[in-house]
C-alpha cells in the first residue's frame, strides 16, 4: 500500500531554509521522501529522493542525493533502491 501526501512547508536545506516541495510514499517497510523545487512534476527527473526504514535504520539517499530521479509513484522511488 502506498500512501502520497504533499507538504509544500517542508524545507530543503535546514541551513539555507530554501523551500521544496515533497512528495512521501510508504510501503510495508519503508518511507521515502522525494523532495524538489516548486512546480517540478513528478515525472521530472529533478527530485531528490531518501528512504528510512520503518525499524529506525538510517537515511539513504538515491543517486548520490543529488536531485536526479523521478517521484510519480511508489513504484518508481522503489526502483531507485533495488
């Protein structure tokens, strides 16, 4: 099951405060959160995009972390880790 929710607050970087816009999706073991400039569409490859286990384990970043995936689906973020 995969849940999508948007939360335009959320800040890219702590240090520069620059506003992104998110997409999260989860699965059974995992959240990932996809992060890009306003107005990206999700089929852009200009999202960064990090996963988090459920169980507390650490932040993994696709491709590096640098803003260079697409989000549209949990699918897709899925992908990106295999």
């Amino acid at each position: 099951m995969s849940i999508m929710s948007y939360d335009p607050n959320l800040k890219a970087d702590r240090q520069t405060e620059t506003p992104l816009d998110t997409l999260r999706y989860t699965d059974a073991d995992y959240e990932y959160l996809c992060e890009a400039v306003p107005e990206t569409l999700a089929t852009t490859a200009a999202w960064r995009v990090s996963r988090v286990a459920f169980n507390g384990s650490s932040e993994r970043f696709a491709r590096g972390g640098r803003f260079a995936c697409a989000a549209d689906s949990v699918e897709t973020v899925q992908a990106l880790f295999a």
